[in-house]
C-alpha cells in the first residue's frame, strides 16, 4: 500500500531554470562557455557585498535573525514603507508563495496574463488554487482582458512588470486604470524583480501606489541588478495587515545570514546598481540593433534580456547553441515554442552570442530544402 498525494502538486511542471555551467561542460567537455540563460548580473558581485559576506562568516554557527531588522531597517528607510510593511523571502519567488499560501483556499481563482512568469503558476497550483489566463496582447498583459476575467471567485491578480520572459511593461497610466477597475475584495500583486533596469519615463513605481490600493503587494528581488542570485533574497511590500499574515506563513529563518548582510551592502552600493544599469541599457541596445541587423525578430524589453522570435523550434536553435558553448533560454512552457530568451551579458559574452545565432541560423537555413 503507498501513500496518496496532494493532487495539486500532480498539476505541477517542476521549474527549469538555466542550464548550468558546470552541466554543459560535463556533458560536452566544453570549457569556454558563455551563460545568458537566467537573467543574472554578469558583473560580478560589488566589493562592498563581499566584504558584508566575509564579515558574517564569523557567526556561522549561529542561526541568522529571523526577523531581518538590519535589513527591513534599510529597505524601510529606501523605499519609505514601515518596517511592519515588509516580508523577506528567499527571492521573490517565496513571497509570491507566501501570498497564495496566505490567501487561496481550494477552488479560489488567480488570474494572470498569457506567458506570465512561470513562478506565478506554480505558487497558485502548489496552494490549491485555479489558474485563469488572460489572453496576452502583442505579447504584453493585456489590461482589459485580465479585468475580463475576474469572477466571484477571483482572490488574486498577477502582474510582473515589466513581464519575464516577454519584457514588455504596463505603463503609470495602464497601471493607475487597472487598479481602478479592480474589485475591493481581490488582492493585486504586482512583481518587479527588474525595477532598477527600466528606465522608460512612463514606467511606475508600484509602490507608491500602496495607499492608493490596500489590497496591493509589491515584490522585488536583489536576484537581479543587484547580483545576489545565489543568495536567493527578496521582499514584498504591503499593508501591514497583510503582511502579518504573510510572517506567519513564512518558514522560521527562511532568510540566512550571508544573504541578509549582502542584501543590506548591496542596497547602499548605488553606484554599482547605477553602472550595472546603464551597461545593461547600452549592451540592450546593441543586440536589438544585431538582431535588426540579423533579420531575427524580437519581442521589445525594458529588462536585462531579449526573447528573439525565430522561423524554427527555439529548442532546436537553443541545443546547436550549446554546442557552440553559448547557453540561453528557450521558452516553450511559456507559451513560446519558437523563441529564444537570451540575457543580456558583458559586451564580450554579446558578441560571442550574436556570432553563434548567426551561424547557427545560417547553418539551418542551408539545411531547408530548396523549392
């Protein structure tokens, strides 16, 4: 006799996330390898957060402060939100966790865009909840369409702004409207995990919308500009009322200490996260002039990647780049089966990508058959 499972979790695809260096290099004895697979800094951390991370190595053997003072402390003072407002996750990816494991009950719905980020489907399906989809416009959340589908049984709205793997964006005005049009009783998250890369004028800061829309949660990630990927640490933002419940649900400790004091050291280096912007927006530009160039089309970003739209399978152009050793994204399970979702690296990591899509997109172009 074998135990029974919870059948929400049988619904759910496990995530995929970049192959990893070490993988490839096992796999095709490949050394010389270039990842713009996950959205990460290419960078390098700054000096300050090594520093931070040494520091703390002296206190390993204890466990870290449950509650991140030092560091809610100095979101608290940045972004001008209480620190009974704020919720640390183990990335971002846990606070959008903790909300559906604070809100959903069986059967409740959560609506989302078409090729949303995939973090958001399975914090509905692995906390019982339904997932209801919009459908997208150009690629991007369409508002209209998402109101569409709020129902009696609606709990939660899903955003990522501006939307991985897509990188389109709502602007001030499409957000402000949403928000009008949203019912009392439904709760409104809205993920800016690449907030600090977008630099487009209309873009808004969700946050200053909180007293607007109580039922409103924003979350944010040092996964990204920052360039603590491997720390795994996050934060939401919310009425403190929620975020009550939000600690309550949370995994004591879910936060470690190096992750904590980097994430504080981080959020004062101003001048890393600045450089890291404007090499990003620079390099960005770049390869949409290549791709321009190239004749490969692409769906416009605001963030630190580019989903190229190709005329084959984007895993079969993915798997001939492997061998090139350039490893990027194809995204299929959003949706995209003829897409490639490529990081944005350092200006050397660039051009050994364009050169490896060029040849590879002229290499299976040779194979067609002609006629």
């Amino acid at each position: 006799m074998s135990g029974s499972f919870n059948p929400a979790v049988g619904r759910i695809t496990p995530y995929q996330g970049g192959k990893p260096i070490g993988e490839l290099a096992r796999e095709l004895g490949i050394t010389d390898i270039v990842k713009l697979a996950s959205n990460e800094n290419p960078r390098g951390p700054g000096e300050t957060v090594i520093e931070a991370i040494e520091a703390s190595s002296r206190e390993l053997t204890r466990y870290p402060d449950g509650n991140g003072f030092e560091l809610k402390s100095a979101l608290s003072e940045r972004l001008g939100v209480a620190i009974d407002q704020i919720t640390l996750g183990a990335g971002s990816n846990e606070v959008i966790d903790l909300l559906a494991r604070a809100v959903l009950t069986p059967g409740d719905e959560v609506v989302v865009s078409e090729h949303t980020f995939i973090a958001h489907v399975l914090a509905v399906y692995a906390n019982g909840g339904e997932l209801v989809t919009a459908k997208a416009s150009n690629y991007g959340a369409d508002p209209r369409a998402m109101l569409a589908a709020i129902t009696p049984r609606t709990r939660i709205v899903m955003l990522a702004n501006p939307n991985n793997p897509t990188g389109t964006y709502w602007s001030a005005e499409t957000l402000d409207e949403f928000i009008d049009g949203l019912p009392d009783d439904v709760w409104l998250l809205i993920d800016e995990a690449y907030f600090e890369y977008v630099s487009m004028a209309d873009y808004p800061n969700a946050m200053t919308r909180l007293k607007r829309c109580p039922n409103l949660i924003v979350t944010r990630t040092f996964s990204k500009i920052h360039g603590l990927a491997s720390l795994r640490i996050g934060y939401g933002v919310c009425s403190a009322e929620l975020a009550d419940r939000l600690n309550r649900a949370r995994l004591p400790f879910n936060t470690n200490s190096f992750a904590q004091a980097a994430a504080v050291a981080a959020l004062a280096d101003e001048d890393y996260a600045a450089d890291s912007r404007e090499l990003n927006n620079a390099e960005l530009g770049r390869v949409k002039h290549a791709f321009k160039h190239m004749a490969v089309d692409f769906i416009p970003s605001v963030g630190n990647f580019l989903t190229a739209l190709l005329p084959y399978e984007g895993v079969q152009v993915y798997q001939r780049m492997l061998h090139k050793g350039v490893i990027v994204r194809p995204v299929a399970e959003y949706g995209l089966p003829n897409a490639l979702r490529i990081s944005i690296g350092l200006p050397e990591e660039n051009t050994r990508c364009l050169d490896a899509l060029k040849e590879v997109l002229a290499d299976m172009s040779a194979e067609q058959p002609s006629g």
